[in-house]
C-alpha cells in the first residue's frame, strides 16, 4: 500500500464487494474487456485522427511498455499537463495498464502549481507540450526536475531537447519488451489509479485518491444514470483531465459502453456547432458559463443541432432562465444538472424528474449506498428542509486525502463522513438544492479557486497591508475574484499593476482578480474576524448599481 493513502475501512470495503460494486479489478483488467469487446468501433475522434478500441489497446500497450524500460513501475506518481489530445488518452491507458498514478494536472497550471504536485506527491516523471500559447512549459518543468530530487523523468509532446524524451516517439517506437510482461506487474485494485486536485482552500491543493475499484464504479454508474449507449457520441471540450470529463461519466464511462469521444482543445462555439453536426454528437459536457457562450452566439442558428440529446453541466449551479434557453435551441436534448466532487459523490436530475424538479435542484445520488447527510457547525444533523454542510460516505468517496492526516482529522467525521464545505437543502422530491458553501473558494466558470493561495501572494507585494479575495457574480462566469486591498500609507495601486505581479508568481492565469478594490478597512464579523460577506455583499451592490 501507498505511504499516506487511507483505505476503505475493511467493513464497508466488505459491504461493496458484496453488493457489486467493487469488482476488485484494476482499470487496466476492466479496459482491457472493453478494448476486445469493441475492438472495431471508433472510439476517439481528435480533428482527422480517428482511434478504434483496438487502436487504443495497442498503442497504450507499446507506450507502457517503453515506460518500462524508462524504468517506471506501480505506484509511481506521473505528472501529466497535456490539453484535449488523444495522447493524453493513450498515456493514461498506458500508466493504468503499469499501475502508475496520473496527477490530475491542467495545462493552464504554471510554475506554482507544478512545483507543489511534484513536491505533494513525489512525482517521479512529467509529461507536457513544447508549449500552450505564447508559454514554453520546457524551462518550467526542467526548474521543477532541478528543485525535486524525485522527478526523474521529462516526456515532451513535441521535439525533445536535452534531458526529455520524445511521447510521440515513445508512442510509436515498437517496444523490445513483450506485452505479456503487463500481466505479470503487481497492481490491487484498492490502491490509487489517479491523484485527483481538490480547491485547495487552504492555499496548497489537496490530492484525491482514487482507487481503482471506485473510480471504475463511479464511470459505470454515472454512465446508466446519463444513459449511455453505443450510439453515443461525447464532445469533449472541458479540460481534459478534471474528474467530470474523464470520469463522470466522461472517457471511461462511454468508453465501457463503446461509445465515442470526440476531443477538441478550445471553446469556440462555431467550432463546437460544426463538430456537433459533422459527428452526430448526442452528448455534451458544459459548465453553465460556455453554455451560456453558446446560445448567445449568432452562429448557432446555421447548425443542425438535433441529434444533441443530453447536455450534462456541473461546476456551478444554472439558472432556470438559461435552461428554458438552450431547450429552444437543443430542441432535443435534456439539460442534465449534476453536483459532483472529484472526492467522489455524484448527484444528477434524472430525465423523469418533474419539470419543477429538474429546473430547482441539483440531483440526487446516483447510488443507493452513498450516505449523505447535512450537518450544523457542531456535526449535529440539522432538521429536514433546511441548510447545513453537506457530509458524505460512499463507495466512491475517499476517506482521506493523500498523506495530510493533520487535515483529514478536521475534514472527516469520526464516523467517516466527508465534511464537503458545500451548503445545501434537501428538496421535497428528495433532490438536492445548493444554497452555497462554508469552504473559502471563488467558482469562476467551474474553476475552484482558493482565496487563501491569492491573498498570500497579494500579501507579498510592497503596496499591501491586507487583502480579502471574495467572489463577485458575473452573468457569464458565475464568479469572479474581487481583490479588496488595504494600502499602506501613500501607497497606489491599479489592477494592471497587480496582474503583472502576480504573473510574476507563476500561478495559473484562471486565478488572476478580475477588480481591485482599494479600502480604508475591513468590515469585520462579531467574532472580529473580517467580513467576506459584507466584502461580497458589498462588491455585489456596486455591480448592481453599476
């Protein structure tokens, strides 16, 4: 077992056994069913480039086994930051079928974030383009290999120059070694197939393990409550290795019904619509604000659209108004409101919902042994109907994040339950309705950023006495970040200056405030603490009036 994994208690790992859940199979054992099952069917689209199951199967096989003799082996912790591309797909089936864990990184990540995956989880190899844009990822992942004894290995999509080897090369290079060697590797299936990122509200992300026993399940449940078939065909445009896209059901769910991916790496409606036709794509993944780009852009009445039928959105909650919308324009698709956690529970509207239900709630669990309780700040169960903080325990939910026991003492009841931040209420149907969160995070577009990691940034820079980061409403993101700032005396700060700064830091574009506000004083709570409340409530009124 992994040092700093908590495992299932063995009485409820007991419990899913038993009832079907587990299947005490690695991804690798229950892919490769799917890869012979569906050997001839499309499994991936990327621009020109289709990949049948079988395809897959033999060119993750020919990668893992060049990672062999790169000298990897289970249980190493592998870094990738690739964009929506079919070698993404092909490493992760590649470092499933060696026991290896994928971080569940973005290419939007920089230096900040990189260097604290690498350190957190002892990442032995990074994989990632020559460059995103105008950024070279290059320098960056060499600066992080020279700080951390631990990364060994340097894997280019692209030309590779000193000290990194080629993916492609390695993808398509006959290996010496034989594919039966695969079968030989020692791989449980109750150890982590993937390192999922948290918020990280306390400034620094979390790591998630998933083992492979749940995050198998958590695909194959999600994927009948979405109703998945061959037929179906998935646009894929959400960053490629967050836990909705890959796993919710996402790659693995319609890859274990044979279904097909089409992966495109940018969100321009126009591109979107003409993937949508050319495809017969029935499925999309959106987060309410690209929903909302999409059915205000003009172009979208030039386009055959019918054959969309479910179009999934998470990350944030969606407005009713945005709903009776996209329902005009999909005229044939279910607008599917789910509430996840790359910690584990799911919640999905289900298509036979009642139209009030579907257009109020967020879902309900997609399994009948996801535990799910709502509790006050005292851990006490609070009365039916109204909010509390929503706890959990499933048997796809973690029971602790990776090697942070001081953290999982505050985040876990004693009984196990997963004290998810997230406010909610219990709706009369037995749906559930967000009502917001205790957890310290903007949701800008479905990226949880914490105000913590920014403000202690802001804190550095020489104009600042304090900052409070609070979330502002946007009609197109949800959220975005306000940066309240006090200055010290005769200070000037303006938010170009500010941005400029923190580029300096190296953190993720996504994370950057949106306004500055300069302030004489916080207000502050009765308990003297600051105020983000009335920050926020504040910021919200000046919108408004605006």
């Amino acid at each position: 077992m992994l040092d700093g994994f908590v495992p299932f208690p063995p009485e409820y790992a007991a419990r899913y056994r038993a009832k079907g859940y587990w299947r005490d199979r690695t991804l690798a054992q229950e892919f490769d069913a799917v890869f012979k099952k569906f050997a001839t069917r499309t499994a991936l689209i990327d621009g020109a480039r289709r990949y049948t199951y079988a395809d897959l199967d033999r060119l993750s096989d020919n990668l893992a086994l060049n990672l062999l003799d790169l000298g990897m082996k289970p249980l190493d912790r592998v870094l990738p930051v690739l964009p929506n591309v079919a070698e993404f797909v092909i490493l992760y089936f590649a470092l499933q079928k060696i026991g290896c864990i994928p971080i569940a990184a973005l290419v939007t990540h920089r230096y900040a974030e990189m260097s604290q995956f690498t350190r957190l989880a002892q990442a032995s190899c990074c994989v990632y383009p020559e460059k995103s844009g105008d950024f070279r990822f290059g320098p960056i992942i060499e600066r992080v290999q020279n700080e951390n004894d631990c990364m060994k290995l340097r894997l280019v999509l692209g030309a590779a120059g000193p000290g990194e080897h080629s993916l492609l090369d390695l993808i398509e290079r006959p290996a010496t070694r034989d594919r039966g060697e695969l079968a030989q590797l020692k791989i449980a299936p109750t150890d982590p197939c993937i390192f999922q990122l948290s918020g990280g509200t306390t400034g620094i992300p979390k790591l998630i393990p998933r083992t492979n026993n749940d995050y198998a399940y958590n695909s194959k449940v999600a994927s009948e409550v979405c109703e998945l078939t061959q037929d179906s065909v998935l646009l894929l445009v959400l960053p490629i290795a967050h836990n909705l896209p890959l796993a919710c059901p996402g790659i693995q769910g319609y890859f274990f019904v044979g279904g097909t991916v089409v992966l495109h790496a940018n969100t321009r409606p126009l591109e979107m619509f003409e993937l949508i036709q050319k495809h017969g794509v029935t499925h999309l993944k959106v987060v309410p604000a690209l929903l909302i780009r999409l059915i205000n852009d003009p172009a979208i009445s030039q386009f055959k659209l019918d054959t969309v039928k479910l179009i999934q959105s998470g990350g944030q909650r969606m407005q009713p108004e945005v709903r009776l919308r996209t329902r005009e324009l999909f005229r044939n698709a279910f607008v599917q409101e789910n509430f996840g956690m790359s910690e584990g529970l799911l919640m999905f509207v289900r298509s036979t919902d009642p139209d009030i239900v579907k257009m109020e709630t967020c879902g309900r669990p997609v399994c009948e042994d996801d535990e799910v309780i709502l509790i006050d700040d005292e851990g006490n169960i609070v009365p039916e109907g109204e909010v509390g903080e929503l706890a959990c325990r499933g048997p796809y939910t973690l029971r602790g994040y990776y090697g942070v026991p001081e953290y999982n003492a505050r985040q876990f009841t004693p009984e196990g339950f997963y004290r998810s931040g997230d406010l909610m209420r219990k709706h009369a149907s037995g749906n559930y309705v967000v009502e917001g969160r205790k957890k310290d995070l903007i949701n800008r577009g479905g990226e949880k950023i914490s105000a913590e990691e920014v403000e202690n940034l802001i804190l550095m820079h020489p104009a600042v006495v304090n900052v409070a980061c609070v979330p502002m409403p946007d009609p197109m993101m949800g959220e975005k970040m306000c940066a309240y700032v006090i200055l010290k005396p005769g200070a000037a700060l303006a938010l170009p200056e500010l941005v400029e700064f923190l580029k300096a830091q190296e953190i993720a574009r996504f994370k950057m405030p949106e306004r500055l506000e300069v302030v004489n004083d916080f207000p502050v709570s009765t308990f003297g603490k600051v105020s983000k409340k009335a920050l926020g409530e504040m910021i919200a009124a000046k919108l408004a009036a605006a």
